[in-house]
C-alpha cells in the first residue's frame, strides 16, 4: 500500500530534479516517469551526448531528495 501512494506522490512531481538513493547508487537527475512499479530518472548530459535512461524500481528507493534550484 505504501509503494502505490509514494508512487502517486511522485507522479504529482514529474518534471522535478531529484536524487534518489538505492542501496548501491545515487541517481541525479530529471524525474522523467512514474509507474506503480518503476521510475524513470534522465540523467542530463550537459556537454556532447546522450542523455542516460535509468530505470528504477519503487521497491528498491531508500529515499528521494528535490534539491532546491540554486
């Protein structure tokens, strides 16, 4: 029950900055996607190149920051 309203929350929050941890990463990035099972974060590449896709499941986020605009 938990996974469904923080997905929800986070839905109302696409478009944001975030870094998200997970027991092994920490992601940076634009929050791009929410599902009630994945998250999609774009890590912005601010010179030449693509920019980084990764998913991630709800079940594995330890906790998400929005840092505030500098």
């Amino acid at each position: 029950m938990f996974e469904e309203t923080f997905a929800a929350e986070l839905a109302t929050r696409i478009g944001s900055t975030v870094e998200i941890a997970t027991d092994s990463n920490l992601i940076e990035g634009l929050l791009s996607t929410v599902t009630p099972e994945l998250v999609l974060v774009i890590e912005v590449n601010s010179g030449y190149g693509d920019n980084v896709k990764i998913y991630i499941a709800i079940s594995a986020i330890n906790f998400i920051r929005f840092p505030q605009a500098a």
